[in-house]
C-alpha cells in the first residue's frame, strides 16, 4: 500500500510539470510552420521520414501516457514500465525533431565547412536528403589520407526557381592520390576530359592593355566554371592552366579538376 502511494504521486502539482514537457514536445514540432516547410523542403529524402517518425512517436506518447495515468495508483511494476516507456518516447521525440531542425544548420553552417569528420554528415544529407541517391558517385567515398586545406560547402534545396543546390569539394593531397581519384572519375558514365585553354600570353595583354593588363587578363581557363572558383579560398586559387579538368555534361553540370602542379583537387555537383 506504501509503495503505491509513493508511486502514485497524483497531486495536479506534480502532473503539470510533465504535462509541460508533453506541449513542449508539440510545440517544437507544430509551432512554425513556414520554418517547418522550410525544414521540410531543404532535404526532404530525410527531413520527411523524420517528421514522421516525430509524429508516429507522439502518437505512442499518448498512448502509453494515459495508460500510465490510469493504472499507475493501483499496479506499481506495469506502472513503472510505462512510466519507462513514456520517459524513453518523451526523450526519442525531442531528439528527433531537434536532429531534424538541425539538417539545414549541419550542411549550410560556415564553421562545419573546414571540420574533416563533418565530410559523410554533410554528403549524406545532399546525397540522400537533398537528393534523393544517385549523386554519390560523383564525390568521393571517404576523404584520402593526405588531404590539405580541406573545404566542402553543401546547398540545400530551396523553393526557388532554376536554383540548382550544389557541392564543392575542395583539398590539397600529394600527386598519388590524384592518379587514383582522377582514375576514380573516370569511371563515371559520360565524364569527358576536356581541352584546357592556354595560358594567356603576359606580354601581349600588357601591350594592349597597358598596366591594368591584369584587369583584363583571364585568371583561370574557361573550362573551370566560374561559380565553382568563386568558392576557392585564397590558399585554394592557382592559375589551372596545367589543370585537368573532367566534366559530366548535364543541365548543371558536374566536374572534377585535377591540378597536379599545386596538388589541388576541386569537386562540384
């Protein structure tokens, strides 16, 4: 009889602190819903089976929590077992929504650009959440060993028209390492080795242009698209004149370069 009034506990100032947590728990997940939709839209091969893993939780949550409230006066182990599971369901709920919430953070954050292990996080959620497969092959599978002033930028998808989310993939890495990623790329259906233009003769821009020959002077061949070098750092930036450079002809576009005199490898989707 003690215990099960111990267990019980049924004073309303003891129930409204979980009543709190359980429309926090809601809350989290309904209050907004242009940031839901747009939680939703930005990777939806993950963003839509967790809301609905959130949802199914929810539903459990009720479920056991007013069975819990029922019998936990008078039966004290299945009340203790209940009592378990809506603490465990309340816990998976939250984590749930907040990992959810956290995906566009995770693959457009600044900071997580520079930070290596950050690498399969990041191509997961373009590959199979921004995309829904079929984009692994044109990245790497992990990142090589030797692999220098590492940078990748992941986009997410946005409801916007003729926008195009992208990956940049950018490292440094010695010669070996990029006969066997070069070979990699290769193996892609429709990569093409593309011509590279020339370097631009110094003296003739300075002949025509004068001392702002600079200004007018290409940085980098035609070849190498120029919203993937906008995305290079300044440790990145080389002239790519030497570069070798495969492209996968489609409405975008995907590429790779191979800069064997810097040792600068450039990935983009």
């Amino acid at each position: 009889m003690n215990k099960n009034n111990n267990f019980s506990g049924n004073s309303p100032q003891k129930k409204f602190p979980w009543i709190v947590v359980n429309v926090v728990i809601a809350v989290l997940g309904l209050a907004s819903s242009c940031i839901s939709v747009f939680i939703l839209i930005s990777a939806m091969g993950i963003t839509v089976p967790m809301i609905f893993i959130f949802i199914l939780l929810n539903v459990f949550l009720v479920i056991f929590y007013e069975k819990w409230q029922k019998i936990k006066d008078f039966q004290w182990g299945k009340g203790r077992r209940l009592r378990t599971a809506v603490i465990i369901l309340r816990i998976s709920a939250i984590a749930t929504i907040t990992l959810t919430y956290s995906i566009p953070f995770i693959a457009t954050n600044t900071d997580l650009r520079y930070v290596k292990p950050m690498y399969q996080v990041k191509k997961f959620i373009y590959c199979h959440g921004v995309y829904f497969g079929g984009m692994d092959k044109f990245l790497p599978k992990k990142l090589p060993k030797i692999c220098e002033d590492y940078k990748c930028v992941t986009q997410i998808a946005a409801p916007a028209q003729d926008y195009h989310p992208s990956t940049y993939l950018i490292f440094h890495t010695d010669t070996a390492t990029m006969h066997e990623l070069e070979e990699d790329y290769k193996q892609i259906d429709g990569a093409e080795l593309v011509e590279v233009d020339q370097a631009p003769d110094i003296e003739e821009y300075r002949e025509e242009y004068g001392d702002n020959y600079t200004e007018y002077m290409p940085e980098y061949p035609s070849q190498f698209p120029g919203h993937v070098y906008g995305w290079l750092d300044d440790n990145h930036k080389d002239d790519f004149f030497d570069a070798v450079i495969y492209k996968v002809p489609s409405y975008y576009g995907k590429g790779c370069v191979f800069d064997y005199s810097s040792g600068l490898v450039v990935y983009w989707t």
